[in-house]
C-alpha cells in the first residue's frame, strides 16, 4: 500500500464515520421523543426486548460575570469562585430551593440543556 491509497481509505472511512454519527444523532433525537428523560440527571427505562436505555440530561450554566458580581455584591454567600467563573452545584442548588434568589440572579445567568446522552446495554438472558 501507497501513501494515496492509504490517504484515499482514510477520506473514505472519515466520510462514512460522519454519515454514522449523523444517522446516530438523528436517531438519538427520535428516542428522546419516545422514551422519559429527566430535565438534568439519569434515568433508565427498561424495553420489552429486555434491553436497558439510560439518558443522562445536564443543563449548561453560562455568567455574565460583571452582572453576576453586581447583584451578589452584598450576598453572605459567595455563588462564584475567585476566577468569577459560575459554581453550577451552588448555582443548581439557588435554581431549586431559593426561587426568590434565582428571580434576582437568572439576568446574569444562561442556563441551556446540554446534549442529554444515550446508552443502551444490551442484557444477556442467561441462556
């Protein structure tokens, strides 16, 4: 085998892993439609064919420093670290226990769903 050969199968292999993964979004995007998922967390679902599918949900916290910095100013508790970069559990934590802050804090805040991942195990029948 040549270098152009080897160039040639590699173009073709990258191609078809594209393809894959493309086909294998689109069908992850069905199944999130078919089956439960949590808005962040896991959750297994058992199928009829025995198979278990875990989704695995987590939502993205994105700061306005600056803005975050001036409606914490006088807060007891810190929400961010020295390198003002947001601490998503305390963050998480606010969003669900103290609506009242979060309402204060969300302008300075992006929360996004982050890509929520699939598994499927097949499980043997002990046969």
């Amino acid at each position: 085998m040549n270098v152009e050969i080897l160039a040639a199968e590699w173009l073709a292999a990258k191609r078809a892993e594209l393809e894959a993964n493309t086909l294998r979004l689109d069908i992850e995007k069905e199944l999130l439609k078919l089956v439960p998922s949590l808005e962040e967390g896991s959750q297994s679902t058992v199928l009829s064919n025995g198979w278990k599918l875990k989704t695995t949900a987590k939502l993205t916290y994105k700061v306005d420093a600056d803005l975050l910095l001036k409606i914490t100013a006088i807060w007891p508790t810190k929400v961010h670290r020295t390198k003002i970069e947001a601490d998503e559990s305390m963050l998480r934590a606010i969003r669900s226990e103290r609506p009242d802050l979060w309402r204060e804090l969300a302008p300075a805040i992006t929360v996004k769903p982050a890509k929520t991942y699939i598994v499927i195990e097949e499980v043997s029948s002990g046969i």
